[in-house]
C-alpha cells in the first residue's frame, strides 16, 4: 500500500522512510493462506490500529511483524530496508517490541523482579536489586504509574499487572510497540490510564501498532486505521474519516447499523429471583435485588467491586449467608446443583478457565451439564448426544472445522456459542452471562446480544454483568451498579448513561485518570 | 485469535485425500500402545522361537493380572488428575487381613469361609481407598503427599500384624481351596485372566459409558469447569479413589492363593508397575484422558519386556526394572510428540 504518511499525530510528514513497513506479506499455514499481500506502513510518533474480526488476520499479521512467524511472501522493512527477523528474540534487538494480551508475570516475584526477568541487573555474582529496583521505579514513573516496584505482583490488580507488562516491554530499547487487544480486561477507567500512557510513548516518538475489538477506543487513540477481513486489507483510512459504525461496516462488510437488538418494552411479569440481604465474605455485603421475568437485568462496576463473587454466591459457587428464592420458593445457599435444579445457570466470564473443557471434544463439552438428559438405563447415549451437537450447532451457529475438534481450538466467540447451548441444555428460567462478549468479534457480538434479547421475549429472567458500559446501556432494561462489594445505584430508561454509571461505580463525579486508578485497586 | 472462525462445511476436509483422513480420525495416542505391544511380540517371536507359544504367552498374562488389575483402578484416579502411592502397600494390609482372617477358620473352613475372607478383602481395600479419597478432598491435600503417608502406614501396620514376619495360610485344606482361583482354568483361560478381562469390561463401562464416567474426565480435564457444571467434584474424586480400593483387593484374591502368604515386602513397588502400566497405555498423567484397554495392554507390555528378557538372555534379568524405566520415559516421550502433533 503506497499510501502517503500523512497524519495528524505530530510526527514529520513523508520525508523519512516509514520506521517499519509490511509490503504485500502473505502468510500461508500448509495450503491455507490466512493473510494475503497486506501492506502497512508505521511512522514515528504513529499510533496506528489494526481492526479486524476474529480470524481476520490480526494475529498473524503482528506475529511477521514482531518475528514470531516469517512471511511466505513479500517483506518486512525497518526504516525502508528490508530485514528477516530470526525470531521474536531478533526483532527485540532491532526496537519492536510486543506487549502480550495475557498477562505473563511470576506472581511470587515482585515487580521489578518482572521487569528484569531474565536480565537481571548483577553486581558481581549477586542480583543487584536496588539498582533494579530504582531503574524499575522510573520505568514506572515514565509510564504515568504509581505502582511500588518491591510489591508482589499477585498483591496487584489486573489493570496494573498489565502496567507492569507494558513496563517490562518496555525496559529494552524500543522504537515500535505493538499492543495486543491490551484493554480486553479493563474497566473503562482503567483502559483511560493506558491510553494515557499510549500517548506519553506516542509523544516520545514512539511508533504504536494498536490491536483491539473496542471500536470507541481506536477511535479515540488512532491516528490511522487498518482494516482487515478474511485475511485481506480491506482499508487504511485516518482515524478521524471513520466513525466507529463505519469501522464495524468495513470489519463486517455489511451494515453493522444496528448492533443491538430492538429492546422489549413488554410489561415486566412476576418475581423470577429474588435476592434478600446477601453477604459473600470478603466480597459483597448486604445486597438485596429481585429480578423479573422477561427482565434483562445489568451488573455494572469496576473489576473488583464484587459482582461476579456476589453471583457466585447467588449460584451456590461461594459460601454466602443471606436468602435467595426463585419464583418464591427459598432455594438453598452452596449447592451448585441445587441452584441449577432451580433454573438458574450461570456462564462464567472464564470461559477457558471455568466453562469449557479446552482438552474435550465439542459433544462432552455441550452434555456436562445436563448428562442426566442423555442418560438411558443408566448408560450414555451416545447417539442422542451427536443429534444434540448437530442441533446446537444448527441453532446457535458455531463454526466447527470438524464435529470432533475440541472446544479449546474454537475461536472465542464459537466458545462463548458453545457454552451458551451447554447451558441453555438445562432448560433454564434465570439465565446469569458474565461478560458475555469479552475478546469476542464484533459479527458474533451482535448475534449474543440477539440471543440475549431473545431469550428475555420467550419470557427468560436474564443478567448480564459487563465492564463494557455501552453494551449494558444497548441491551438492558435496568442496570445496578456495584462498588467495593456493596451495591450503590439502579439506573433505568433515560438515566441510563455512561456518566451516570461511573458516578456510581467510581464514587467520584469526574473521569480522573490517575485517581480513579487508585480507587480501581482491590 | 484463532482462525477457524470461518464457516467451514462439516461434510468436507479441505481436500485433503481419504487416506490421510482415516488416518488422521485416528486417535494415535490411543493406538501407539497397542504398536508397541505389536512390536515387541515380533521382537519376542525373533529372539525365541517358544515366546510365541500359548503356554508362554498364557503365563505372561497371568502374571500380568495383578498389576493390570490395580492399574484399572489407578486409571480411574489418574483420569481425574489425582494419584495414588499406597496401592502396594494397601495391597499388603489387604493381603495380611484376608488370611488372618481365613486362619481364624469359622464357618467351616470351606468355601463360605473363602467367600467371607473376599468380602473382607474388598471392604477393607473400599475402606483403605476411601480414607485416600476422603483424606484427599475434605482435607485439600495433595493426593501424593496423602497416599504417601498412608502408603507408609499401610505397610507399617502389616509389617506389624506380621509381627515383622509373615503371615501365612495355616490351613492345607484352605489352602487348597484357594488354588484353583489362581491355577484353575475356564474354557482353558486361566481363572486371573478371566477376572482380568471382568475388571477391564466393567472399568471401560464405568468409565467411557455411565455419568460418572464423564464426571471423572470432566473433573480430570478441569476441575473449576466440572464444579460450573453442576458437578460434585469431591464425590467423584473421593469414589476414584474407592474404586482403586476395590482393584486392590480383587487383585489381592488372585495373588494370595500364589503365594499363600503376606509379609512386609508384599506388594513392594507394585504402585511404580501400576503408574507405568496407566502411563504407557496412554492415559495422561495431568488427568482428563483415561484408556482403560491401553492400561491393560501396558501391564501386559511390562510382563512380556520380562519374559522377553528372561527367554533371549540378551540383557540380565536383574536390569528388568531398569529396563521398564526405559519404557515409561519413552512413552512418556511419544506421547508429547503425538500430543504436539495434534
């Protein structure tokens, strides 16, 4: 792509080569080629994001670009000179750096043990940590962030683990750094303090390759857009030409107008479930709400303020004292199965670590929880079980290469499609989704958020926790908002805004980076 | 981001040709122990031309049931990720308590005394693997700390039931009795292999067929995903446990009228033969995979890799064991490159 450098972000116009460039690569995995003749030019002081759905290429793509896979055609160029990366290792040495969606830290080593993992500062034979510890302490401090270099990295919240990520990303030489969907587990709040930090780097003259699915927030930080599809680069526009709706249209390829479904206005019907002074310890306290049929209910809050533990206990998962009653009728506390035989399921915002069996095929995966169903004369029914998994798989469209592959080699959305049929198996009344769309692309988003609302018309009771603010505001009829294990609001109809929530789940009435960092922490 | 998220027609196998989709349907893990045993028999027909006989290779897989038995069991708890030290010496205190109380006689001496002295066996096996499961879930140990303690009591308490000896059939009359249940043949199967075959039968029913079975993989496979499912984890783990209890005795029926004694070193290392015997049949030490047939035909491998040694004289026989931790670090090797395949 011969596109003209030219951008808003700052840095010099054309007369320099590109700091890295991709010309026409192709990258072919035995006869499949999943990414065709791309072209991609980064410049200094450059924030530039890649968008695409799953499967689009995105990965594969930013793995040629940081030396984890070589191209099997075209080329990459550092400052207009063409170059093969021996491996991630190489494209380190040369400045382009990667900062990892997983958080991989040792969760017993402090952080400035993290950041030097592997290079660690020596004085003769000994580890010199002060020296280790005041060179990550500016580190930190270059990023915008108050985190104590000595502090166990498992004392520390996610959002800030991630900070400490991006610091050891950061403690080599660097000239581009490529984010992998960094913001996927953060609250909006957080997600604000690291586009802060994206900017510091950004003004430093720093080139930034920026992968995401959360489309408001390339727009805010993108100077340029790359869009792929299937492989191919659909379109490279500046960011300030494209709204978020166009960027779903060219992600998609066909109109994304109406990502969430028409909501229902039907009159609310009777008491579903109804939650009476629950405590889990440690966690939420004295927490009381009832939940209508047909009602789709939210949970918003920061990370850590309580919401999946509350309904962990709801649902029988954590020792919790309080009462709970479906349709009237008490259910008791601590029995998974218990809650189940009452109607309620609950879907894991976990759902390699706590939905699905990642080692098991697809036919295990979707009867666990409603073996019983399949059982005859005692014996599992094979047959009936594969009828299940054509059904489900007709029903709730889930891309499978083949029926025998396992659930761990879907693609996140085909996972979440998966565990949505293995519960909805158990024929429920109340059905509870934490983060039903995480790292999930934005097509299969809108077909969720369809079933979300379709259940609640077949007169389903249905909650729905999110961190995502606009897809609690696009698909629920009422919102409670939690903070520090209490819960502090209920929004509905027009209050319902993103600056209403945050009042509540902030406690503070403004968007203050750094100090609504600090309240973010458990 | 994976990159299947295309629809893809489940009726085709982007082209590639039949053969190599038959063999690709086929679960490699799963056959390689079977190619083994394959190889080894010819390895075994080469050295000596008697290894091929009826005879010898009856023998073999006589010899094999004990440990083909207690392996079962142990498929079972290794499925569901746990793992069980005490089963040899589970098997001495069974062993011990089953002709104690045969010499206490009663009941005649005949054969309802033999029939008590079984269900003696498999209550205090069920109760000694239960205290594993119950010790292990309740207390959120490890099971390999677990069934190391009780792996040392178990064998303690016999050494002292023994009075540091062994304790031996008193009676000729019961003993004799005994015999044909390790001697006897039914339509000329030896009476072990039979009940080596029942085991393998009713484990691959439990384990591949009923809910429980399905539990242990799930439970094995992840135990947090199990629990979200509804599953009581503690109960199946705690029953896998019973269940390697109840293998333990029943392979104690066989092997007390062999010898007709048990003393401190009875069952020494047997936990080492059943771990490999699960391991080289192909069942994954992390859990969530169980082959109840690969674990038979591993115990069956370790005893042919003897008879083998023993017929050809190639190596010395007091290299067996050395010979068999050959073996289980090898499979252990396939099995990560199969692993890695897929």
């Amino acid at each position: 792509m011969d596109e003209p450098l030219i951008h808003h972000g700052g840095a010099p116009p054309g007369a320099s080569p590109p700091v890295l460039a991709a010309r026409g690569v192709a990258k072919a995995f035995g006869p499949v080629e999943v990414l065709t003749d791309v072209g991609l030019a980064l410049a200094a002081g450059e924030v530039h994001a890649v968008i695409g759905e799953n499967g689009a290429g995105k990965s594969t793509l930013m793995k040629l670009i940081s030396g984890h896979l070589a191209p099997t055609r075209g080329a990459i160029e550092i400052d207009g000179e063409a170059v093969h990366f021996a491996g991630p290792v190489d494209a380190e040495s040369r400045g382009i750096v990667l900062v990892h969606q997983e958080i991989l830290l040792a969760p017993h080593l402090t952080v400035a043990q993290n950041i030097f993992l592997g290079r660690e500062l020596k004085r003769g034979l000994m580890v010199d940590d002060r020296a280790m510890n005041a060179q990550a302490a500016a580190a930190l401090r270059q990023l915008g962030v108050d985190i104590d270099p000595r502090a166990l990295v498992s004392r520390l919240s996610i959002a800030r683990r991630q900070l400490v990520q991006i610091a050891r990303a950061l403690a080599v030489p660097h000239r581009v750094v490529i984010f992998d969907e960094p913001t996927a587990s953060l609250t909006p709040i957080e997600t604000e303090a690291l586009l802060k930090v994206i900017r510091a780097l950004k003004a430093r003259g720093v080139a930034i390759l920026y992968i995401s699915h959360r489309l408001p927030e390339v727009a805010a930080i993108a100077d340029r857009i790359t869009v792929l599809r299937d492989g191919r680069l659909i379109a490279t526009r500046d960011a300030d030409t494209l709204s978020p709706v166009e960027m779903a249209r060219l992600m998609v390829g066909r109109d994304m107008a109406q990502l969430y479904p028409q909501r229902s206005e039907a009159p609310p019907g009777a008491i579903a479930l109804e939650v009476r002074d629950l405590s889990v310890p440690g966690f939420a306290a004295d927490i009381s709400f009832t939940l209508r049929k047909g009602e789709i209910l939210g949970f918003a809050g920061l990370i850590g303020a309580g919401r999946t533990e509350l309904i962990e206990g709801v649902t029988g998962l954590r020792p919790a004292h309080g009462a709970v009653s479906v349709e009237g009728r008490p259910i008791r506390l601590g029995s998974v199965r218990e809650s189940m035989q009452a109607g309620i399921v609950y879907l894991s915002e976990d759902r390699k670590g706590k939905g699905l069996l990642l080692g098991q095929n697809l036919r295990v995966n979707l009867t666990l929880a409603a073996l019983r169903r399949f059982l005859r004369h005692g014996f599992i029914d094979r047959q009936a079980e594969e009828r299940e998994l054509d059904a489900a798989i007709g029903a709730f469209d889930i891309r499978a290469r083949r029926k025998e592959m396992l659930a761990g080699q879907l693609s996140g959305g085909n996972q979440q499609k998966l565990l949505l049929a293995k519960m909805m198996l158990l024929a429920p009344e109340i059905v509870i989704i934490d983060e039903p769309t995480r790292g999930i692309d934005i097509g299969t988003k809108q077909q969720i958020y369809r079933f979300i609302a379709k259940l609640a018309a077949e007169g389903k009771a249905v909650i729905v926790i999110s961190s995502e603010m606009q897809e609690l505001i696009g698909i629920c009829h009422r919102i409670l908002v939690m903070r520090a294990g209490r819960l502090v609001g209920e929004v509905a109809g027009e209050a319902m805004t993103e600056d209403e929530i945050v009042v509540h789940a902030t406690g503070v009435s403004a968007m203050a980076g750094d100090a609504s960092m600090r309240a973010a922490q458990p | 981001m994976t990159d299947e998220a295309r629809p893809l027609d489940l009726d085709k196998d982007g082209g590639r040709s039949g053969l190599a989709r038959f063999f690709g349907e086929i679960d490699m893990a799963a056959v390689a122990p079977f190619i083994a045993l394959a190889a080894l028999f010819l390895l075994g027909a080469l050295l000596n031309p008697n290894f091929l006989t009826t005879n010898n290779l009856m023998n073999v897989l006589t010899r094999s049931s004990f440990i083909a038995i207690i392996a079962v069991g142990a498929t079972f708890v290794i499925s569901a990720g746990g793992l069980d030290l005490s089963v040899g010496s589970s098997a001495a205190l069974v062993a011990g308590i089953m002709i104690l109380f045969l010499n206490g006689g009663g009941l005649d001496g005949g054969t309802l005394l033999i029939g008590a002295a079984m269900g003696v066996a498999i209550l205090v096996g069920g109760l000694a693997g239960l205290a594993n499961g119950a010790v292990t879930v309740l207390g959120r140990i490890e099971p390999f700390i677990v069934t190391l303690g009780t792996m040392a009591i178990f064998r303690s308490v016999t050494t002292w039931l023994a009075d540091g000896g062994s304790i031996a059939v008193k009676s000729p009359d019961v003993r004799g009795l005994l015999r044909p249940i390790y001697t006897g043949t039914v339509f000329g199967l030896p009476v072990p292999v039979l009940i080596m075959a029942v085991v393998g039968l009713v484990g691959a029913f439990i384990l591949y067929r009923t809910a429980f079975g399905r539990h242990v993989i799930a439970v094995g496979s992840n135990e947090d995903v199990a629990r979200y499912s509804g599953v009581h984890v503690g109960r199946v783990r705690a029953l896998t446990y019973v269940i390697q209890g109840v293998c333990v005795a029943i392979a104690v029926i066989v092997y007390v009228p062999r010898l007709g004694a048990a003393t401190a070193t009875t069952g020494l290392l047997w936990e080492l033969q059943a771990i490999t015997a699960v391991v080289i049949g192909g069942t994954a030490l992390r859990g969530g995979v169980g082959r109840i047939w690969g674990t038979i035909c591993g115990a069956f491998m370790l005893e042919v890799v003897g008879n083998i040694m023993v017929l050809s004289s190639l190596v010395s026989e007091y290299l067996i064991g050395a010979v068999q931790g050959v073996i289980i670090v090898i499979a252990m090797l396939v099995q990560k490159s199969l692993m890695r395949r897929s």
